[in-house]
C-alpha cells in the first residue's frame, strides 16, 4: 500500500528530529511540498493522499540533501528577503533578516533625501550596492523606491549572472546596471547613498561555522579577512570619491565588530559622522556613514 503525506511527513519529521536538523516540521512540511509542487497549505487539506514511487523517491533525493547539510534555501531554490522572493543558489550567499536592516537605511535616506530636494527639481536618487550576491539590496531598494536607479558590483561574474536574473523576475532590471569590479575600483561613479554586506567573517570563525554554512556557501562571499574587517577597511578608503556631499554608506557588520569598525571609520573619515545601528537582538550590526550635512539618526 502506497504511504499517505501524513504518514511520509511524520516519519520526515521524525528523521530530521534525530539528525538535529533545525525546525524540522516546518524543514519537513516545505520539503513535501517542494517534491509534490504543492503549497503547504494544500498538504494539510490533503494529507490522506497517498504517494506514488516517484514521489516517494523525489522526497527521499531531498532528504538526502538535508541529512548532508545542504542549506534549505539552495534545496528549495529560492529564499524571501524584504518580503520579495529571490532565486538563491551556491553562487551566491542566501540573504539573511539581518540584512534588511540596510533597505531600511538606505530608504530612509532616500526619503529625506528627496524632501529635501523638493524645492530643486527631484533629482533621480543613485545608490550603489557594493558587493550585491543575489541582488537582494538592489531590488528591495529598487522596488521601494520607484525614483532610484541602482548601480550594482559583485567580484563574481556567476553571482551576478544570478543577480540579473532576479532583477528580471521582479521587473527591476530598467533601473539596476550590474558591473563585475573588485569593491568601487576602476569606477568613475557617484551616488547618494552605498550599501555594502562584504564578506565580514574572520578566518577562525569560518573553521567554526556550522557545515550547511562552511561547506555550500561560497567563501568569497564569507572571508572578511583575519579579523573579519579587510574588504570594510577597503571601502572606507573609496567613500571620499564615490560618494556625494551628504550622502550614507551603511556596511552590514559582524556582531563583535563594532567598535572596531567604528573606529576604522573615525580614522580614515576625520570629520565625517560615523555611528552604530543595532539589529532586532541589540547586537552591533551597521556601521553608518556620512560625508557632510545632516547627521545620521542615532
């Protein structure tokens, strides 16, 4: 007798319960509903359906997949981020919450910014994402913004190949130009606000990471150097140029590294405003700049 979806999903649940997998009823439930292509809602209204071999046999190549500590995002292909869905796969690092952190920045920014350029025409916002992966910053700020265009840099060609391709799907693509270039280096560009989550994980803690971390996501986009602030130091020392008078950079950070990289900032920016932001868990998580002009919200 074939097995029904409840009976495949308890057993699921429970192999994931004894190989310490994190969350694994919801683990379970998105990985039946991956293998059948069906939304989770439809798997409690039909979990007396029974399973055929190739479903049974889609279901087990997937929980495979999990027992060998494949991150669930690069499984299932996608991965949400400021509420839009965003292809994620090991080209690219999946967007964490914490991140989101920089949208919100950015586009207070950009609102200020904008009402206080009323008066002179509203000029057209630029925003450089440094560092963009999947293109997640890039399009949250785009779609939250109609006015903004957005000038976008990745190390890795593969990454933005993907990062393009998220643009298109979520009709963005107008408006975010994708340039392959190590940080700002070789690029003759200003803008009002940049964004940057640079790989910022030091050599010793990625040797501690959890294996769906150390083992599938790229380490380009993970290794921040010895103590984790190499490619942040590196940016700060490119602001002066790319940066317009009054403008924001806002650098996603580790949770250790705040005084650190606020420290870095005030002495390679004399003058400038440089503060912490804090994440939803009180840890120091944005290092903020800017140039001149009004000072940033503390």
């Amino acid at each position: 007798m074939s097995p029904t979806i409840r009976q495949v999903l308890h057993e699921t649940i429970a192999v994931f319960h004894q190989a310490h997998i994190d969350s694994p009823a919801l683990t379970a439930r998105m990985l039946l509903a991956q293998a059948l292509g069906r939304p989770r809602e439809w798997l409690a209204a039909h979990d007396d359906a029974a399973l055929d071999e190739s479903h049974t046999a889609r279901i087990a190549a997937l929980i495979g997949r999990v027992l060998a500590h494949e991150p669930l995002a690069y499984i299932l292909g996608h991965r949400e981020f400021y509420g839009i869905d965003l292809l994620v796969d090991p080209r690219v690092l999946i967007p964490r919450p914490e991140t989101e952190i920089l949208v919100d920045l950015a586009l207070e920014h950009l609102r200020t910014q904008s009402a206080a350029d009323a008066g002179s025409g509203g000029r057209r916002a630029g925003v450089i994402d440094v560092g963009t992966g999947s293109g997640a910053i890039a399009i949250a700020v785009c779609r939250n913004d109609q006015r903004v265009r957005v000038l976008a840099t990745d190390i890795s060609r593969r990454a933005l190949e993907l990062a393009r391709q998220n643009a298109r799907r979520c009709g963005c693509d107008e408006r975010i130009q994708f340039v392959e270039c190590d940080l700002l280096e070789s690029l003759d560009v200003q803008a009002d606000v940049i964004t940057a989550n640079l790989p910022y994980v030091t050599v010793e803690e990625i040797e501690a990471l959890p294996p769906e971390i150390q083992e599938h996501e790229p380490r380009v986009a993970l290794d921040g150097g010895l103590d984790g602030l190499q490619l942040v130091r590196r940016l700060l020392r490119q602001l002066g140029t790319h940066l317009r008078p009054a403008g924001l950079a806002v650098f996603e950070i580790g949770a250790t590294q705040g005084s650190a990289a606020l420290e870095a900032a005030q002495n390679m920016l004399p003058g400038w405003n440089a503060v912490l932001r804090k994440d939803l868990a009180g840890l120091d998580r944005v290092l903020a700049v800017q140039k001149t002009g009004r000072r940033i919200t503390r």
